[in-house]
C-alpha cells in the first residue's frame, strides 16, 4: 500500500502532528508514503506544532520528536513531489494535512481538484485533518450532503482574538466546507472529533491527529480490530 500526503507549501506553515501522526500509524504498518505539496519542493511547520521550538504547544509530542531525529525523513519534507507532477495511479489513497498554511494555497486550487477527483473516482480512501479540509472545497459535488469536519469557525476566531489584528486567515475550512453542502459538526475548540465517511475521513484539528490516523488505516485496509457493539 503506498498513501500520498499534501501539504501546504504556504510560509505560514503546516501543522507538524497532522503530518507525523499519520506517518508513523502508516508507516509501521508497512504503508509507503510520499509527500506532495501545490508547488513541489520544500514546506516548512508552524513553530507552535514542533516540539523542539521555544513557546511549542506541542512540546510533548513524542511521535514529532522521534520524526524530526531522522534525517531522511526531514530532508524529504524538503524535496517533496508536485501535486501536478504525482503519479496518482501509484497511490492506494490521498492525506491532505493541515495548518494554517493550507487556508492560502489549498482552495481554489486545479491541481488539488483535479488530485483529489482522481481517487474519489477510483474508489480510494480520501482523508483531510484541520485547515486541510479546507481542500475538500475543490470537490464540491463529491462532498455535498456528506459528514465532514475540519478547523471550526470558533477555533479559528480564537486564534485571530488570541494573536491580534494583524493574523491573517484568509478562509475558513467550516465555511469551505458548508458551502459544498456537505454537512459539517464539530466539538469544542480543541476537542479531538473524527467524522468517517467511509472512503471519506475528516479530522477536527490537530488534537485529532492519532485519532484521525487510526479511523484512516482502518479505511484504507477496510478493517478495524474494533469490535462494535
């Protein structure tokens, strides 16, 4: 199996957990990852996600930490494939990460509509965690009347109340994705929340991002260990 995750190219920055998260969940279990971003080349992490910066707020991140002490790992996030550029029949599925970076270069964008069109219509297993949801809005007519989430507008006014009048959201992933038509919940601010959709899995927010990880393996072996009652 082999998943192909977006990131924002955007200096504003991706958010590191919504990348290593999934990576490592995939990874150890044999899954091959590849990371894209709009522009190809290199993308960069919000200070506040990684654990090793001054004022991090996820300074106990172990999964982030053990990422960034390997080389290879950290130099790919420097060299990473076009979106336009990708092979897309290589890939069994797609993860679009988030951070707020994502709000400026993910919607409009026709090479992420024209990505993510591809696996939905082969069937593939589609997941967008945070402000990467934001994406979603390129594929309008696949999303309308599903359960999605992403970045709530309230958490999104608590970060422009929390850092001034000069933080600059340029969209909102809840009012992208309410304006597909698709059906959006959230919890409270920071709460961690997983919508799955089947092939379609959503994520709150960065404190979502285990979670978010588990519910997209389980879709893309379409298995889970859980038993459900």
């Amino acid at each position: 199996m082999k998943v192909l995750f977006i990131i924002s190219n955007h200096e504003t920055g991706a958010w590191l957990s919504e990348i290593t998260h999934p990576y490592w969940h995939l990874n150890e279990r044999g899954v091959e990852v590849d990371f894209a971003s709009p522009s190809g080349g290199a993308i960069t992490w919000d200070p506040y996600s990684d654990p090793y910066s001054e004022n991090s707020l996820e300074a106990d991140d172990l999964v982030s930490k053990g990422f960034l002490q390997d080389k290879e790992l950290v130099a790919s996030l420097k060299t990473t494939l076009k979106v336009a550029d990708a092979n897309l029949a290589d890939y069994d599925a797609v993860h679009v990460a988030g951070g707020l970076g994502a709000t400026f270069d993910m919607l409009p964008n026709e090479d992420l509509a024209k990505a993510l069109e591809y696996f939905w219509s082969n069937d593939k297993v589609v997941g967008a965690i945070c402000h990467g949801a934001i994406a979603l809005g390129n594929i309008p007519d696949r999303v309308r009347g599903l359960k999605v989430t992403g970045y709530s507008l309230a958490e999104d006014q608590g970060l422009e109340a929390a850092f001034g009048p000069t933080f600059v959201i340029p969209q909102y992933p809840q009012k992208a994705l309410e304006a597909t038509g698709a059906t959006y919940s959230s919890r409270g601010p920071g709460a961690p929340y997983v919508v799955d959709e089947g092939k379609l899995i959503t994520g709150q927010n960065q404190q979502s991002a285990s979670e978010y990880s588990i519910v997209f393996l389980h879709a893309l072996f379409a298995d889970t260990p859980i038993l459900s009652h």
